[in-house]
C-alpha cells in the first residue's frame, strides 16, 4: 500500500482484519465461531464506558499506572548525544508491560462468562501477569511455556505456580514460544465452551492484534501526555523492542499520524542476521507467510516449512511479527533494524551501572540501538525509548553469558 | 475432476459407504510412503487424503505432528508431495486423492503455480485447515475456478448462521470434524454425531463424510451407518509410527474398509 493512500496510519484493521495484505483470520472452523464471538463482545466493550471505567481503575491502582518517563541522565552524558528518556513499563504490577492488555483481555473474558483462561509465553512475563489477573478474578489458568524457556525462565515458572496456574511445559518443536502458541490453539479448540485464550501480543488471528494494540496503547498516550509536561513537545524518536510486537505497538500507535516523529522497531538478532538464521528478526531476515492465523513476516524455509529463531531473549524468540508491524514495514512508516545478542548484553550492563535499572534483555535491545544512533544526534534531539521490562527473571541467563559464578556458598 | 463424485456415485450404487484413508505423504520416507500410497486402493480404500507436511499443524494431536517430522526430516516437501501423486496416477486413475494440510507451504510455493501444477498432476480436491470461508478469495475461489474440489471443514462448534457460509463454496463432500479438538486423542460417538449430519443434510445434497477421533474397524462401522463416509488418519499413521511394514499397516487398513463397507 503507497503512503498517498492513506489519510491516516491508525484506520487499521479493515472489517476483514487486514492491514493492508497481512492479519486476517487463518483459523480452523471450529475457532472461527468463537473469535468471530470475541470480536462482537470487543466491539461491544470499546464504546462502553463501563468497561474503561474498570480498567482506569484497575491500572492505577492495580499495575501503578501512569508509569513515569524518566529522563535518563547519565545515559544521555554517556552518549554525548540525543537527549534520552525512558518509558518505565518495567515498574509496572508483576515488572513489564504485558500486564496493561491481559487485564482488559481477563474483563472481557469475565464479560463473557468464561471461567478458565489459557495463555502462551515465552519469557514467561505475560504468562506471569495472566497467572496474576487469574488469581485476582478466581479465574482457572493454564499457560503454555515452551520446555526451553522453562528451564532459561526458572524464576517466572515458580512465580506462576505461587499465582495457582498450572504451567503445561511444550515438548513440541524446539521448545519455545512460536511451539506454546501451537499447544494453546490445540487446547482452545478442544475446550471450546468454557475457555478464553489470552494471547499476549500484537499477533494471531483478528480482533487479537487490533484488541492487544489498542490496551497496550496506554504506554504510548500516557507518554505523548508526560513528555508534554517535561520537554513542552513530541519526542523525535521512539525505540522498542519487538518480539510479536505489543509493547512496541503500545508505544508507536498514538504518534504513527505525527509524521515528525521517527519511529524504531528493533528485532533479535541473535548471532547475526545471515543466512544461517541464527536470529529472530522476521522483517529484516523472513517473507510473508501464514502462521497463528495471520498473514505476516515469518522466517521460514523455501518450501514454507516454519524455521526455528534464535535469541538470547526468550521473549523475542519467536519467528512471526504482528501484522501490523508487517504492514508499518512494508508502508515505511516505521524503520525497523536488529540488534545482537552480544550488543545487548553489552547495554544490558551499561544500563546497570549507568542508571540502576536491571533491564530485561527485551529493551536492552532497544536500549543497544538508542546507544548507535544518540551520539550521533544533536543535544535537542530526544529520544524515547519504551524499558518494557525488569531483568531479574534474565539475571541466570546473563551471569551464565557472562561467564559469571552464581554460586555464593 | 469428477473423480470424487464419480466414487460417491458409484458406492451409492452399491449401497455402499465411502472409507476415506489419511496418510502423511512422506512419512517415514517418499519411497515407503510411495508404496503405501499406491497399495491403499486395493486395501479398499475409495478416497485417499494425502497429507502435506507442515512444521506447525495447530489442528493436528501428537500422532500427525510427528509423522510430519519425519517426513519433513526425510526431506518431504510440496514439490515431492505432487511428484507422489504423479507417480500414483500413471498406474491409477479412478481414485480421487485430496491434498490436506496447512496453507503457508502452498502460499510460499505461489497459489497459480500450486493449483495448475496439482491439476496437472491429477489432485481431485483440497482440505485447507486454517482457511475458512472468510478467507475464500486465498485458494477456495482460485481453485474452484481451476476445477479442483476445495472440501471444507463443518465442526460442533459451526452453528445455524454460519452452515450456509461453510458450505457456500464447497464442493465433492462435506467433513463433518466429529469432536471440537485435535486429530487422533478423543474418541467420536456416533449418538452425538448423526443429529449433526441431519442437520448438516438439510442444507445441502453433499456427501457428509465423518472424521476426527475414529480409531478401530468397529468405531469405524458404527460411524458409517450414520454418514456417507468415514476418514481414518492417525490410527493409521501411529502404525507406521511403530515401524509396522507396509503389508502390516494395510492390513489394518483393509480390516477399516471391511467395517466401513460391512455398514
């Protein structure tokens, strides 16, 4: 789609759930029913104020929002360059972002009368904050964790377990997200009545991608409002990570029509983004392809056979994208680049000792491409970059990287 | 092209239900499965679905997942799963082969390209499990308009308002998915089955064919009675998981055809 189309960034999706060529509803019929179900009650809840009423509520004094925009002061002295601030997501209830959209996707589930949720996780943060929002409702919660992200996320399995969710480790494949994802659609279809899955980003079939966009779109408003307050203007630039994509799509979605903002989506690149697909940037290294029930950038092989990505970051682990990001791609309206693992755990450590704050390897990604491009930027440029997470559930995955002893006895 | 309703007409001829045989093309090896693929016929098999590998089946149970893996690991892929059907045709032309899998292999492969080459090759039909019919304008339309059957999937969960929708564009048989969940774990009950199939008959003249959670000679039997119809796929291909010969697994096929054929 040409850019001289579109009056605006944010019409998206279309009543078929596309954006442009990607999204759409690539499910089997026995869940066509049910989203088409979910879509009516999502529908129904957008434009009643109740339901915002609830979740104004339960995001102030549940999660902590607003969370703050902190100027980051010695990482800007550090980079002698562009003025940067952070978006502090990680501060939120149970430390990310995934928080903001399972709470209005438990509402609707509780709209809905369903009792028993299902989730899939990869670093285990939205696993986490689903087994919390379970607890708070007495909801059932089963949640879908890769056998390879149990054991590098051994903290985030305990603390859902406290939570009361049962934890179903996936043998499946090679063990992490993209293989939950497989396993919670199979138990959706079977417990078709009683269950509602709770998918914890920007991707699968429509209304999901639409719906996580428009909860996780507080980080974004709260920010255009907070950094009014502090600077009197935008930002220039806006920086976020992207596994699937939501806190990415939280931060962007509010400033995608103010064209003077440069916006930034940063991919895994694991080892490096070659041939050997040793990494998970899907737009920088994948084709489009249909997988989880939409259209997307996937990494996939000549034949369309689903490949295996590679990150140090179990939450960006996943071969597929959002749709939507696949389409703020292909319009060029978002600039998407990737980063190593090396180079984030390189700003991994200097956000710990810079700054005090223990990122998680998500937006130290982020945080690797803010420190490429700020020392070449002028002092009153300012960039925002989204901390989507605390690191504590990282800290064995990066000693173990480090080549550091864990063992204090 | 008429080779599905041609059988169907035929078995109605003759009283006789339809016995639908699912394999994994490929699996354990193209040229066991080659074999396999070419002995079902004479097991009694009056419709065969070839299952086209896919990294990622999210309707499939553990049994189709793993026969996937190891065709893929054998080296399976779109273009082998084609040349099978080639091969099978130049010494069978009567009995219709569906293509079933997953739509991103056939998207990466290029839609025009997959369905002339597929005609080409003599596939009579298309099972696409993660395209419904509001996603028709993908391959179901392209291969109608090519003159392949594009057979779609009614399930529990297919109410009043949507039947019209999934039939709209169907054509060769309706499969009616016994159980809402994957292939191969549950078991199917008739009792629960044949309102469904009523249900489904008065909107349409179609043959309604049964499957999903179909796993002996005697569950396929009582199937039968209540549809035109019966798929086995993952009580066969658990055979084949156990490294049973090809004699083997199509005797078990043969004693499937017996109680679909004995309804």
């Amino acid at each position: 789609m040409t850019g001289d189309l579109l009056n605006s960034f944010t019409v998206g999706p279309d009543e078929s759930g596309r954006f442009g060529d990607f999204g759409g509803r690539f499910v089997s019929e026995t869940l066509m029913p049910l989203i088409l179900e979910l879509e009516k009650e999502y529908e129904n809840a957008k434009i009643d104020s109740n339901f915002w009423k609830e979740m104004d509520d339960l995001w102030a004094n549940y999660v902590g929002r607003p969370s703050p925009l902190y100027f980051c002061e010695r990482l800007t002295n550090h980079f002698s360059g562009a003025k940067i601030y952070m978006k502090r997501d990680e501060l939120n209830h149970t430390g990310a972002h995934k928080i903001n959209n399972v709470l209005g996707q438990i509402l609707l589930a509780r709209r809905m009368n369903k009792k028993r949720i299902i989730a899939e996780t990869g670093a285990g943060q939205h696993g986490v904050a689903t087994a919390t929002v379970c607890a708070k409702f007495g909801l059932k919660c089963v949640v879908y964790m890769g056998a390879h992200d149990v054991e590098r996320q051994a903290p985030n399995v305990f603390r859902m377990k406290l939570l009361g969710a049962e934890v179903i480790p996936v043998t499946s494949g090679r063990g992490t997200l993209k293989d939950a994802m497989n396993d919670a659609l199979r138990d959706w279809v079977t417990n078709v009545e009683d269950t509602f899955y709770c998918i914890g980003t920007v991707a699968g079939p429509h209304p999901y991608p639409e719906m996580v966009r428009d909860f996780q779109s507080i980080i974004g408003k709260e920010t255009k409002t907070q950094m009014l307050e502090q600077e009197g203007r935008a930002p220039d630039t806006l920086v976020a990570a992207i596994g699937g994509g939501s806190n990415a799509m939280g931060l962007f979605y509010p400033f995608l029509d103010d064209l003077k903002v440069s916006i930034i989506g940063v991919e895994a690149g694991g080892k490096g983004v070659n041939s050997k697909m040793e990494h998970c940037a899907s737009l920088t290294g994948g084709r489009p392809g249909v997988l989880h029930g939409n259209r997307t950038y996937l990494l996939q092989d000549d034949d369309g056979q689903i490949l295996e990505g590679f990150s140090i970051s179990a939450g960006l682990d996943y071969p597929g994208i959002g749709p939507e990001h696949a389409w703020l791609h292909e319009s060029g309206r978002v600039n998407y680049v990737s980063i190593t693992d090396k180079e984030a755990l390189t700003s991994f450590q200097l956000c710990c000792e810079l700054e005090g704050i223990i990122p998680a390897l998500e937006p130290s990604h982020a945080l690797a491409h803010v420190g490429k491009i700020a020392p070449k930027l002028p002092s009153d440029h300012i960039i925002c970059m989204n901390m989507c997470g605390r690191g504590d559930k990282d800290i064995f995955t990066v000693a173990k990287a480090l080549n550091f002893d864990m063992d204090f006895s | 092209m008429a080779r599905i309703d041609d059988t169907f007409s035929a078995l109605r001829a003759n009283r006789k239900k339809a016995f639908v045989a699912y394999i994994m093309a490929g699996d354990p090896d193209y040229n066991e499965s080659k074999e396999l693929l070419m002995g079902l016929p004479e097991a009694g098999v009056d419709i065969i679905e070839l299952g086209l590998p896919f990294t990622d089946p999210m309707a499939d149970g553990p049994t189709i997942q793993l026969a996937g893996q190891r065709a893929l690991n054998s080296g399976q892929n779109l273009e082998k799963t084609l040349q099978m059907v080639q091969d099978f045709r130049s010494k069978n032309n009567v009995t219709p082969i569906i293509i079933m899998g997953y739509y991103n292999p056939i998207y990466s492969y290029g839609v025009d390209k997959f369905l002339s080459k597929a005609k080409l090759v003599g596939v009579d039909g298309l099972i696409i499990v993660d395209l419904p019919p509001e996603e028709d304008s993908e391959l179901c339309i392209p291969a109608k308009n090519i003159g392949l059957n594009f057979i779609r999937l009614a399930t529990p969960t297919t109410d009043e308002n949507r039947l019209p929708a999934v039939l709209k564009n169907t054509s060769g048989f309706v499969y009616y998915v016994s159980i809402t969940g994957i292939t191969g774990v549950a078991n199917a009950s008739s009792a629960n089955v044949s309102p469904e199939i009523s249900r489904i008959k008065k909107e349409t003249d179609l043959p309604v064919v049964v499957g999903f959670g179909i796993k002996t000679p005697e569950a396929a039997l009582e199937m039968a009675k209540v549809a035109d119809g019966v798929v086995v796929g993952s009580a066969i291909v658990e055979k084949i998981a156990q490294g049973e010969s090809n004699k083997s697994v199509l005797a078990f096929v043969k004693s499937l055809a017996e109680g679909v054929h004995d309804a």
